[in-house]
RNA sequence: GCCCGGAUGGCGGAAUUGGUAGACGCGCCAGACUCAAAAUCUGGUAUUGGCAACAAUGUGCAGGUUCGAUUCCUGUUCCGGGCACCA
C-alpha cells in the first residue's frame, strides 16, 4: 500500500468541508485563541510560493491550540479594495468588481489546495456592501467624535457642543494651531460667542476637533494624465505612465485625527507581544519627541522698537539688502525711510491728530503709540500690550488694488501676532467716541483671550501674539551656535519675507521644489536652498542670522523652520559649507571644522552662561531663561501627521457625507450602505476629483452634492479582525458578546511592510472603538509575527547582441551579450530545457541558436523579488500536485525561519517527501502492506518519542516552525532505525504531525482504527521520566579548543571532574606538564581546563 | 538620507540563556538492488595538509570584552524591507 496523497488530500479536504469541522461558536466553555493572517489583497497575479509562507504558519499554530484544547477562531477574507483593480479597468474596461470577484475565485482555490482550517462561513470582502455598510458607520462615529485632550479619549461631538454652549472652548483649544477659519479672530472664544456664530461658522470649528474632518493637502497631481498619482507612479519627479510632469497640488481631503492618539499609540506599545524592531518602527513613526518652541525675532523685533531705526541704519552701512518686504505706502527699501517715518509724525492727517489726542496717555487704559515702526513698517497707531494696530486709511484706500495689498499686509500682521483695525477719515472726523470704543472693546477681547488661552494651556504662552518666526528644536543648549534659519520652501512667512533682491532666486527655487515629492526631499544628497535676503535675531545673543529656505525642511514637522548649527549637525553643517555661511564653534576643540560633533554627551563651550556645561545640563538652562524671557515655550512634538482618508478614486469605500453650501453632513446611518455607484469610465473627474464627480445623477441630491472622495485601501482593513467575530450581523458591525468572547487577535502573522501603516490605524480605530463603548479593549493585535519574504530565484540565458543566438553561462564571457529574464519553469536547476525555450512566448525563440559547454546549456542565477515579471514565480498549485499540500506545508517551514527572508529553491522539497514516504512506511510497506504493530514499546522507542513530543511543543510555541519539521525528520530516521511499527509509539506522532501535515496524519489515524478526527484528539503529554540520562558525553577543552571527549556522570562534582579530566591522557598531553591555573565546570554543558 | 532587519559549507539552514560550529534537508561522491533506469537503501561530504591518527584555519570585514564569542560591545561593508496615495 503506498503513500497516494493526491487520493487522500482530495478525499480528506472534501470530508472536512462536509462536515463543517473548521466551523466555530463563542457559545462554548473553552477557552478562546484568535490567530489571524493579514488581510489580503487578492491580485490578478495570483498567489505565489511566498504568500502561503504566513498562512501555513498560522494553521499549524491554529491546528495545534486547537489540539491544545483551544476553540480556536481563524478566518480568511479579502481586502478588495485597490488601486490595481482599478488601473486594470482603465486598461481593459473591466469593471473592478468584476474583475476583483474573478480574483478572489482564483485566490481562494489556490489556498483550498493547500488544505487550510479557516472557517470560511465568516470569510469577508471589504468591498461587499454589508461590509462596507459598517466601515461607513465606523467612518460617521469618528466624524461625530472628537477627541478630549482632559479625558485622554474619545468622545461624541455633541459632549463638545454642550461644552461650547456652556463656557466656549477656553479648557478645549482647538487641536490644530494652524487652523484657518474666516470668521474667527482667534482661536479661544467664549459660550456667547458660540451662541452668536452663524452655523457656517459653527460647524467650521466643529470640523478642527473633528476626528474625522476636512482640510486641504498636497496631492500628485499630474496635468497631462488628469488625475492624482499615488507616491509609487510617480518616479524621479514624472508619472510613471507617459512620464509628465507631477506637481503638487492643494485638494480638500479627509483626513483622520491620529495625531491626538499619539501618546497612547506610543505608550500601549508596552502592553503589546511584538518585536522590539516592530516597536522601535512605530516608534520612531511616531517620532516623540520633546524640546523647545523659540521665537526668532525677523530682523527688527516691534518688542525693541526703540533700537529699530539704529539697527536698520547699522544693517544699511553693513550690507546694501536690507530686509524689505512692504506694501505700497509701507516699503522701506524704496521710497519709505525712517526719515519719512520721523516727517509723517511731526506731520499728521487732521484724523489723526484728533485720534491721538484722544489715545495719548493711557487715555483708554491701554497705552499707544504713534507712527510706530512694526515690521519695517510703520502703523499709525499701536498698542504693545495688546499687540493691536489701528489704521487711519485716507481716500486712496478706496482702491480695489490698495485694499488687497491692505488685505495682505494685515493677514501678514496677524501670523507674527497683531490685530489690525482699520478707521477711515471720515468715521473718526464723525464720530470720535464710537471708534475710541471699539479700540478699547477689541484691547479688552484681546487682553482676555489672552487670558483664557493662557488659562487653558495651563501656563503662560508667550508666543501667541509675538512676532517672529519661531523654530522647533530638540537641542536649546546649541543656542549659541546658530549661524542661519532654515525655513521649508512652503513656510508661509517665504512670500512676505523675501527682498525683492531675492525674489527672482526664491520663486525659481520655488518651482523647483514644487516637482519634488517629500521622499525626494528628505533622501536627497545634494545640497539645495535659496536664501530669502531676510535676517532673524538670535534671541540670546542679539546676532543678524540669514534666513534660508531648503528642501530638507518640511512644512509639516515642527513649526517648519528650525535654527541651523552647523557645528552641531550634520546637515546643517554641509549646508553652511556648501553656501559658504561662517560656522561657529560651540565644541571647542571637539569641533574639528570638517564634521558636526553628534555627540550627545559632550560639553558645551563660548555660549555665554552654559558654558563648561554638559548637553541636557545646557539645555535645561537655555529652557528655562528662554520661557522666563518669554521668548520660548517647551513643547512636546511628533512627527507623525493626521492620516490623509481620502482617495480620488472609484474603487473604494464612498463617503457617507453630503455637501450642503460648504457644510459637510453626515448621511442618517439608516441610510446605510450608500453604495458604490455603477460607472462606465474611470476616467478622473474635473480638477482632480475623483471619477464619482462625473456621475451627476449620483452626486447631486435635494439641496446638496455627495462626497465624490472615496476611502482609501486602509479603511475596510482597519476593523476587519472584529467583523470577523460576527459577520453576519445586520444590525451591528460586531456584537458585544462576541467581541468580549474573542477579544484580542492572539497571534497575528503577516510581513514587516505593514509596520507603519495598516498597524498603526487599525490600532487607532481599535482605540476609537473602545472609547466610545463599541468594544471592551484597546489593542487589537496582542502578538504579532512578521513573515519573512520569499524571493525568487531568477535564471538568465544570454543572448549574443545583435543575433538570435544563446550562450551558456560558462561562456558568455567570450561573446557581448544581453542578458534575458528565463522562466525558471523551464529550468532545471541551472540547466535550461531547451525545447521548452523555443516554445516559450509563442515561439519568439524557436529558430534560436545555443553555444552549449559540456552538452547542456547552463543559465545565469540572480536572487530577486518574485515577481511575475522577472519570470520567477513558482505557483503553489504545480507543487501540490506533484508532491501534494503536506509535503508543500512542510518544505515552506522547512526552507528557514518565518520571520526569515530567504530565496525559494524547488529542490529541496523532494527530501521533505522523502520523509512523509518515509513515515508512510512505519505503518504501511509496499510489499508486506500493514506493519504496524500493538506491540509494547522499548525505553529506547518512548524515548525517541517523547524528545519529540517536548521538542515539537516548544519549537510550535516558539514559532520555530523549521527546526520543528527536521525534529520530525530525525524522530522518522530513529523509529526506522530502531524499526518501530508499534502504534503507541506512532499514534502520538500522528497527533504531533497534524499541525504540520493534516492530510497524512488524519489517514493513518484513522487506519489505525480511530473514528473521529485526528484534531480532536488530545495533545500528547510529555514525560520526563523517559528521557533522562544518566551521564553526558562532556566536550573537554584546554584553554577554550575543544580537544576530546569525556563521558562523565551528570551528578559530578567540581572535584571529581577536575580528577577525572586531569588524568585523561589527551588533557595531558594538551597541557605540555604545565599546571591548570583554573578548570571551568559547567554541569551539563562543558569542561575547560585554562594552563 | 533616515528608520528596521539580515550576512554561518556548493545551497536552504541548526546551534533556544556566552559553552562540542555546521543538526536536518538539498546537491555532490562512492556503494547495494536492477539487463538498465527510476524509486529505495548504506556510507562519505566546511577548507587546507596528511594513507590515517591528527593538526591548522573557519560564522561578511576590522577591532574589543571573556577561561570560552555565530551569540555581547565598537566601527565598517554589502543585501532586503519601510519612509505617509501599492496593499
């Protein structure tokens, strides 16, 4: 009788589909255990060797808890949403639904072959509409929530606007400081405010706490394609198809309020069975980390008004470009000058005068001051209090041209900090008192806003209302060592900043960063920036630093510009270099002027009073002088950003929301799923929308338009793991019972590349959902194992240039060849088959010529990724039916760790059959047939069979899945060796194999007379009392070189062994008559003898 | 560029906590069975020298710690993954 696994597969896998044995309940007393795959994207490619690696890994740990005595939850599904789909329609005009199901078909027959037990009645597609029914109800909570910083978590938006109605949002700031709303003069406003704001407004500020919210964001945006490309189409500043130009491009775009979730992301790490590697990743993503907001006066502080008119002067004799950046009546470089500033205050407007008498002296309770220079300007009148300006504006203002430079230079005043009211002539002629009140009314709104703001940050915030530019840093103590600004190109100070010297420099450096993607910026090694003619003030040291703008300065980490220490980094340090900017030594002689000094543990030195200090030391110092001076604030900072949700997309997940004058409105969840519509193209919509803006009939409802974003791939992935715990369910995504029952995944398994990305928002929607009450934890993935990469293993023929003629590998030297990609199926090792080649692409290759060494013609090898197009990809399905699913099973764990990348080689899966043929034949022999035995097994046997039993368990639980499948091997060898046929030797192996080789094991179970399943037998217990030893065979070594061998009892003493071992004749001769100066013992391990 | 991981015979890999480097499998070599082949079985196989016993060398590279290092530390090279719109 022989080993037929193609008979006993087939039969076995239909048996268990019949009876429904993978299927399972949370109505039961076992204890639970979730092990889960990553969720796939099921790609017209079809699977490869590689992506079964982490499934067979996650049925061999699920088979054996099961075994274990486990009710054990192991679902499969698909994540269908995608891009690719979506570009294969653009292609081929099949629509992705289509095309996706015909996927699914393909990918779920691969991995039925494998003889997986997944319970496939819980199988999920994210792009089924019950699916994404509840991804749309996840997306509408986390729109209607927002999060309380107060109460560390989430929270329904109505709490917020309950809070507003009550005391206004002074103890909740808006989250985002850089929030941009029209009707908003600052960013604290109290209930009675609210309750007068018109419902624009309102939901306006509802949107910045929103967790779910609308904002703009650079895209992609290639012209000539019409359409928003993702980072991966674009290549080296072009698309990828056609290569046109791609530009950044503003567009509104969802987005999701991780940010807010930052610390707990960080700290629950703690709780988490993952790499350290996988922490550190998120870690680092995350990118905590804790230093010092620093104002940088620009040029001329208004706090130092008194000295401006000195330093300007100086700065002029100094170097000819003076900073100026002015409007119209305003511009100092041309026309204006202090001279004028002095002439226009001896010379007053008739309003004016009448203004002033009634300001001067405090007269209003605030102090002002007349044609006062703020920002190489000068403003009528000024409050440095209240940091309020106040305009007289003559008859010329009535231009629609002067108003929108007005406009501008106001909108420049309010970044650094002022508040700027404007009077015309006529009002203070008519009525001096009403406008005096309105100074006054707007000193006091300010001087309390002020006041909660401070209030709600919890201590003073200096920066708000201070003019400058201000710097994020995490080294203070470098303070005195900084020799320029960097600004990010997209720094909206650049504009208003930049001397009309440098105006031509900057746009063209403009223009050239706007083709840049971020990755380009961040990797590039070439030196880059544009200076903008404008100069900061140190603020500790009173030195002029230029300001720069480069690429390696991102908008959106930090504040966006950082004070440069090119004796203190890197990258500073080749940029002041390359632009010839002097550096300052703040090392001493640590600072040699060829690298920075990155030493974090060094001494500081000529920087005034941290001199002779350490580092954090410095630091501490400069922190606290800076916050008493007002001038900087500490901050805590992350690197990660608010998670774009958007898509300009069809195949995707549709937005609940409908647009109503602006105002985005959540869709009544009963009116949920909102389907994905029927289209016919998917060809973008006008201005980058997504191809749903072209289905009017869809998009235009009563008094509105619908959403035509679509939700990206992450969106159905980020919850997927809960619906699987009840998936059918109409009337919740996922019932509390159940999710209390599952609870936590127990072991997750997929690849590294999902470190940042999938992990990271499915742990953040986990978050959510707990804070609101949905589910009773707050981390989805309790253990996670990454898998590592199969690649392939590509063969090359060389083809002679310009001839239709092949040389083998060997020889190629001798000839200028091509080298060419040759499918590895028609490849024997390294040998080609010939015949097979000239067949290959339809014959392309038919009437070619072979240079052959020794008869055979040999191909090139290259380790690469599998992919279909190097032509290396090995399809599970012919291994199947050439060796079948157990043996495929056992030689994916056997090629090396899982965690491990490694290359595929087909060879060596025939010493894993081998070994199955091998067990096959302790039960069954091809002549004799039965010859297994009830026979009573020997010690030597029960030996062999339980340093099985404890080496299978703890390589399983240990995810030591390779050494497991040799242990096994060894353990067959033995038994044949020992030639063992008795069942109470080779009934438990069974049990022990059926994680690894279901199909064989569940046959010769029941060969062996068992009725039921083999995965509901009991999990052999290991017993000590059969494999102790009573001595060990101990490696002897003379001065650590092993030089022989010494069988010494196990319970030995130091001296008995020191005894034994000196009087061994080999130790002897080792130690040339010298006497041991120590002997190390180690009891069950070694004996060394030092001389 | 930044972050994470990896490197051990001809090949995949083993050595679980610093303790006999190369388990197990492939490949290769030799032999048995066979008319022959396949399958199967037996033995050998890190490198160098030697008939052998044995000796020297050896875990990417250069150092260090230790009685002892594939394992720990410092530096370095190469390869793979990620870097926010592939999933």
């Amino acid at each position: 009788m022989e080993y037929n696994f193609k008979a006993i597969e087939k039969q076995w896998q239909q048996k268990w589909e019949q009876e429904g044995v993978y299927k399972v309940h949370h109505q039961t007393g076992k204890p639970k255990c979730y092990v889960l795959d990553m969720f796939p994207y099921p790609s017209g490619a079809g699977l490869h060797v590689g992506h079964p690696l982490g499934y067979i890994a996650s049925d061999i740990f699920a088979r054996y808890k099961r075994l274990k005595g486990f009710n054990v939850l192991h679902p499969m599904g698909y994540d269908a949403f995608g891009l690719p789909a979506e570009q294969y329609a653009l292609e081929h005009g099949i629509h992705p639904a289509i095309s996706t199901a015909r996927n699914i078909n393909t990918f779920r027959k691969q991995l039925d072959n494998i003889g997986f037990c997944y319970d496939w009645s819980r199988e999920v597609r994210t792009c089924d509409p019950s699916y994404y029914k509840w991804t749309q109800w996840i997306f509408l909570q986390l729109f209607k929530s927002w999060y309380n910083r107060k109460a560390q978590k989430a929270e329904s938006i109505e709490k917020l606007v309950e809070i507003f109605e009550k005391e206004g949002n002074a103890n909740h700031p808006i989250p985002n400081l850089k929030f941009q709303i029209s009707n908003l003069k600052s960013g604290i406003f109290a209930a009675s405010d609210w309750k007068g704001f018109d419902e624009a407004t309102q939901q306006s500020v509802l949107m910045e706490y929103r967790l779910a919210y609308c904002s703009y964001g650079e895209v992609n945006w290639c012209e000539a394609l019409g359409t928003v490309l993702a980072n991966d189409e674009v290549v080296n500043g072009v698309s990828e198809r056609g290569g046109y130009p791609v530009i950044k491009k503003k567009l509104r775009q969802w987005y999701l309020r991780i940010t807010e979730y930052a610390d707990r992301l960080q700290s629950d790490l703690n709780t988490l069975d993952w790499s350290d590697a996988m922490k550190e990743m998120q870690t680092n993503w995350i990118g905590k980390s804790t230093g010092m907001e620093i104002k940088f006066p620009l040029s001329i502080s208004p706090r130092r008004g008194e000295e401006m008119e000195e330093n300007v002067a100086k700065n002029r004799e100094k170097k000819e470009a003076t900073p100026g950046f002015g409007y119209a009546k305003y511009k100092v470089g041309s026309g204006m000058s202090f001279e004028n500033a002095k002439r226009m205050r001896k010379e007053p407007t008739e309003a004016e005068r009448l203004l002033w008498s009634s300001l001067k002296g405090k007269a209003t309770g605030y102090k002002f001051r007349r044609q006062h220079p703020i920002e190489n300007s000068i403003a009528d009148f000024v409050c440095l209090d209240t940091w309020l300006i106040v305009e007289i504006d003559g008859g010329y203002h009535d231009h629609p041209e002067q108003q929108k430079l007005d406009k501008e230079r106001d909108a420049f005043l309010k970044e650094i900090g002022f508040t700027t009211v404007r009077f015309t002539n006529e009002q203070v002629m008519d009525n001096v008192e009403k406008v005096i009140k309105t100074i006054k009314d707007t000193c006091d709104a300010i001087k309390s806003a002020g006041a909660q703001k401070r209030a709600a940050a919890g201590s003073s915030s200096p920066l708000q209302g201070e003019a400058g530019v201000r710097v994020y840093t995490t080294r203070p103590d470098t303070i005195f060592g900084v020799d320029f600004m960097v600004l990010a190109p997209e720094h909206e100070l650049v504009n208003q900043i930049t001397t009309p010297e440098q105006k031509q420099a900057v746009e063209e450096y403009l223009t050239y960063v706007n083709t840049r993607s971020e990755r380009e910026r961040i990797a590039e090694k070439k030196i880059t920036g544009c200076f903008t003619g404008a100069y900061a003030t140190n603020p500790l040291t009173g030195k002029q630093i230029p300001v720069w703008i480069s690429e390696y300065v991102l908008g959106g980490y930090g504040t966006g510009a950082i004070m440069a220490v090119p004796s203190g980094d890197e990258r500073d340090h080749k940029f002041a270099r390359f632009f010839n900017i002097p550096i300052t030594n703040i090392f001493g002689a640590l600072y040699n002027g060829d690298n920075a000094v990155m030493d974090k543990n060094v001494t500081i030195y000529d920087s005034g009073f941290i001199t002779g200090l350490k580092v954090n030391e410095a630091a501490e110092q400069v922190m606290t002088w800076l916050e008493d001076n007002e001038i900087g604030e500490r901050k805590v900072n992350y690197k990660m950003r608010d998670a774009a949700f958007s898509r300009q997309r069809y195949w995707g997940e549709p937005f609940p929301v409908i647009w109503k004058n602006g105002i985005a409105w959540p869709l009544d969840e009963n009116k949920l799923p909102l389907e994905l519509p029927h289209v016919d193209s998917y060809k973008p919509g006008p201005e980058g929308e997504g191809p749903l803006a072209n289905i009017t009939e869809w998009t235009v409802v009563p008094g509105g338009v619908r959403e035509t974003n679509t939700m990206p791939g992450y969106a159905g992935s980020s919850w997927y793991f809960l619906r699987y715990m009840d998936p059918h369910n109409d009337e919740i995504f996922c019932d509390r019972k159940a999710s209390d029952y599952w609870n936590q995944v127990d072991l997750y398994i997929g690849g590294t590349e999902h470190a940042v990305g999938h992990l990271l928002y499915s742990r953040m929607w986990t978050k959510v959902l707990y804070d609101l009450g949905y589910i009773g934890f707050n981390e989805p993935f309790k253990k996670l194992l990454n898998q590592g990469m199969i690649q392939g293993s590509s063969r090359f023929v060389y083809r002679v240039r310009g001839e239709n003629k092949f040389v083998s590998a060997g020889l190629k030297e001798q000839y200028d060849t091509d080298q060419i990609h040759a499918d590895v199926n028609m490849v024997d090792g390294v040998e080609l088959d010939i015949g097979a080649f000239k067949k290959w692409r339809n014959g392309e290759y038919a009437q070619a010529e072979f240079i052959l060494e020794n008869g055979k013609y040999i191909c090139g090898v290259e380790v690469e990724k599998m992919s279909k197009s190097k032509f290396n990809t090995i399809n599970p399905d012919d291994l199947v039916a050439k060796y079948g699913a157990d043996t495929f099973r056992m030689y994916e764990m056997f090629l090396g760790p899982v965690e491990q990348s490694k290359p595929w080689d087909t060879k060596g899966i025939e010493g894993v059959h081998r070994f199955l043929k091998k067990l096959w034949r302790l039960f069954y022999d091809e002549q004799k047939g039965r010859v297994w035995t009830q026979e009573q097994p020997s010690a030597e046997e029960l030996k062999v069979l339980h340093r099985t039993i404890k080496k299978i368990e703890d390589d399983t639980e240990r995810f030591s899945f390779n050494t497991a499948v040799s242990a096994f091997m060894i353990a067959v060898n033995e038994l044949t060796d020992l030639q063992c046929h008795k069942k109470e030797i080779l009934e438990p192996l069974l049990i022990l194999l059926t994680p690894y080789a279901p199909h064989i094991a569940e046959e010769l179970w029941h060969h062996l007379g068992n009725d039921s399943i083999v995965l509901d037998a009991a999990y052999p217990v290991f017993e000590e009392k059969y494999i102790l030893e009573s001595s060990k065979s101990y490696p002897v070594a003379i001065n650590g070189k092993t030089r022989t061998e010494m069988s010494i009892a196990l319970d030995a003493t130091q001296q008995q062994v020191e005894e034994l071992v000196l009087a061994n004749e080999t130790v002897r001769k080792w130690m040339e008559g010298k006497a041991p100066k120590k002997i190390v013992y180690v009891r069950n391990k070694m004996i060394n003898v030092v001389v």
